[in-house]
C-alpha cells in the first residue's frame, strides 16, 4: 500500500487545471496558487525517483517488520510441507507449471509449487494443492519448500532473465540437484546451460516439432520415421531450429541474445572459396549451421571445402553475424 501511495503521489496536469479555474472564479489565487503550483511540478519532479525506488524506500522502513512476517511465513510453509520428500518443486504455477502437476499427480508424485501470483496461489490453495505465493529468486524461499529435499527443479516462468537468476541461486549452494527450465524462447538457452541448467526447453521450438510432427504425418510418412526425426531434433538440442531469418523487427531491436540465420553466397576470389566450413574466420557465438551445393543441403562436417556458387548458412547473434559475414568478403 506504501508504494502504492507513493506512485500515486505525485500531481498532475488536472490540478494545473483545477487552479485555473479556482482563480478564475475567485476561489483562490495570487500566493496561494503559486505555492500550490510549485508543489504540484515538484511532486512531478519527484515521482520517477520516488517510483524507482519505491522499494527500497519500503523496505528501508518497514526492514524489521518484513523480517518478521517472513520469518513467521517461512516457519509456517516449513511446517506445511515438513511431510513431503522426494518431490518435484515447480517455479511457476501458470499453464504449464499446473500441466506437469496433473500428470504427477496422476502418478501418485509428490510436488510443490511456488508462484508470484496471489490469484493462482488462492485458487490451488482452495483446491488442496500444495502451491505457495513467494518469489523463487529467494533461496530461503526455495529451502523452506524443501529444495535440500527435492528429486528435482523445474522453472516454467515466462521471463527467461528470472530464470536465470533461479538457476544461479540454486547453483551457488546445490550443485547436484537436477534442474529443468522452460523458456518461451531459445534466447537465453546457452546462458541458462552455462549457469547449471541440466535441460532448456524453449517452447516455441517443441511446438515448432509438434506441428513438423503433424505435417510429415499428414504427408503420410511412417509414424516410426517421423517419431525417429522428432528424438533426433531433441537429441541434438534442437539444432535443425536453431535461429531464423530475421525480419525488420529482429534487425531493428538487434538483441544481442537472440540467434538468427543468414546465408553467404561464396564467390569467387572470397576468402571462404576451398576453405573447410569448420575452419572459416567466425566470429564468436557464429557457427554454420547448412551449407547448400546445386540445390541440396549438406552438413558442414560432409564438406571438405567451399566452391564457387555455395551457399553457406551462418546463425547467431545480429551484430557478430554481420561482422563474420564481412570476414568471408
């Protein structure tokens, strides 16, 4: 309530209007609205910083008060799942965080569930289900539904920086427990995987695989050769989806994250012309994904060296592509 007190704080152009009109039917004027008015801009003035660091502010207040109900908080959730061992702890109890607890729960699996939003919390705690309100960033949030306990993690939140953090907080105190991230992208996958992720499925690619599933199927290919493409992909970490051609979105928001694809035409006198793919000058997070020759596409690692009129598939981020792109010139 403090900080939303303090966003709200601030005036705003309808009280420059409610002066106006106050002088102008005599109600107030000369001193009194110009002090009125300097108020008014210096609360404006005041509102970014005061909004920014509401929280601080906040907590700088109400430090000890905030210990003490988390404390009080924590002992209580402590209590609640003392029980439980050997459980899956979801980060996120959104769709697919209440997807994977139907199908544990179906199994006679034990789970736990913390999410960040009161409504999702309310509705399973009305339904018995052992979900709690917190911010998984917290590690003693994550100990006291029973992380040293746990078979394993799983992080289903939509913003993959949040997850991040999660993966890095459980890391720097637990080395061995299993941890399974969903991300709604491949943008932070090799992040995710450097920080102690043990598996990073984006969305977005499994249900690209899904609907490549039901196209080959549809075409009338053998349901055990297209399952067989499907693992592969999978084994292989998504690779065949790795990165896309970009659009004028992709090129104007220029992410340094996200990985996108771009094909190089070798001619001849290019510095790649007889080079091996693996070998050409890239720069780093670059790699060839696809080299095409007469119309058919080879693996990098089936091709000895480039010839004139190849085309070679290049992915990774927007500004070091560029600059390898340059490198082949």
């Amino acid at each position: 309530s403090l900080k939303t007190g303090l966003a709200l704080a601030q005036g705003g152009e309808f009280c420059f209007a409610l002066i106006a009109l106050a002088t102008q039917y005599g109600q107030t004027g000369g001193e009194r609205a110009s002090v009125v008015l300097a108020i008014t801009i210096l609360s404006m003035i005041l509102a970014p910083l005061l909004i920014r660091n509401s929280s601080k502010i906040v907590n700088l207040l109400y430090k000890k008060q905030e210990a003490k109900q988390s404390q009080i908080d924590q002992g209580d959730i402590e209590q609640q799942v003392s029980h439980i061992r050997q459980h899956t702890l979801i980060c996120g109890y959104g769709r697919v965080g209440q997807t994977i607890s139907r199908f544990l729960g179906q199994e006679k699996l034990a789970f736990v569930a913390i999410d960040n939003d009161p409504l999702h919390v309310h509705e399973a705690g009305l339904a018995g289900e052992p979900v709690f309100y917190g911010d998984s960033r917290r590690l003693e949030l994550l100990e006291s539904v029973g992380l040293k306990r746990a078979r394993q993690v799983i992080i289903c939140i939509d913003r993959s920086e949040n997850a991040l953090e999660i993966v890095k907080t459980i890391r720097s105190h637990y080395q061995d427990i299993p941890i399974l991230v969903r991300t709604q992208d491949d943008s932070l996958t090799a992040s995710l995987k450097n920080a102690g992720a043990t598996a990073v499925i984006p969305e977005v690619l499994e249900s690209s695989l899904l609907i490549v599933k039901h196209v080959l199927l549809m075409l009338g290919m053998d349901p055990n050769q297209v399952r067989g493409k499907i693992n592969k992909a999978r084994e292989q970490q998504y690779d065949i989806l790795n990165g896309y051609y970009p659009g004028y979105e992709d090129v104007l928001a220029d992410s340094e994250e996200t990985s996108l694809r771009h094909a190089v035409n070798v001619c001849r006198g290019n510095t790649c012309e007889g080079l091996d793919p693996c070998d050409l000058p890239l720069e780093q997070d670059v790699s060839v994904v696809e080299v095409k020759r007469d119309g058919q596409s080879l693996d990098p690692e089936d091709v000895d060296a480039l010839k004139q009129d190849d085309i070679v598939i290049l992915t990774g981020p927007l500004a070091p592509m560029q600059q390898s792109e340059k490198n082949l010139i």
